[in-house]
C-alpha cells in the first residue's frame, strides 16, 4: 500500500508540472512569448530596401550587421544601424516597412527617409 500511495503522488506531480510547463508556453490573447526569458524582450521583422548615391536601390539585411549569435533587434538597435549605415556613405536613403513583437504585442513599423516611426 505504501509503494502504491508513493506512486500515486509522483504520478500527480508530473501531471501538474507536465501542465504547468505546458501553460507557461502558451501565449495570451494579443501577446507574444509569455515566456520569462522572452517577455522583456521585442523583435523587430523588417524589409529595408536602401538607396545608394548613383540612384541604385538594394536590399538592406540589417542582421548582417548584428554581433555574431545576435537575433534580437528593438526599434533603438535598428535606429543605429540605419544611422550608421547612411552616415558612412553606404546609402542615401533606406526605406521599409515591418512589425514589432513585444510583451506589448504587435505593432506595425515603418522606415522612411532612415528614421524609425512607429
């Protein structure tokens, strides 16, 4: 009777950590990574198309100028590269348009003359 008792409790307890676990994971309406790890933090997905000065426009990846293992991109971060990369003469002018993930939820982002607006 005892093992049977034993068990029986280990049993409930992996359930409810089981379920726990389960609905720590899952958002809430209208908000992304409920996660502690990620809830502080705000991801910015973007399209940027930049201008060089012959006239010509390409795509602009502004990961590419990110530390390495770097993925997390807030509005501020994405504001110092669009300075850093029309500054150094590499473009005119970039333009785009996108979204921002937070704890917030998500917005529409867009980029017009190398300045954030949301």
């Amino acid at each position: 009777m005892h093992a049977s008792v034993l068990s029986a409790v280990q049993i409930a307890v992996t359930l409810g950590l089981v379920t726990w676990m389960i609905t720590g994971f899952t958002p809430l309406p209208g908000r992304w990574f409920r996660w502690k790890m990620f809830c502080r933090a705000t991801f910015t997905i973007i399209t940027l198309t930049g201008t060089t000065k012959d006239g010509r426009t390409e795509p602009v990846n502004v990961y590419d100028y990110l530390s390495p293992g770097s993925f997390i991109l807030g509005p501020l971060q994405l504001q110092t590269i669009l300075d850093h990369l029309t500054h150094t003469g590499r473009y005119d002018r970039i333009d785009g348009h996108g979204r921002v993930l937070s704890a917030r939820g998500e917005h529409t982002m867009e980029v017009r003359a190398g300045r954030v607006v949301l």
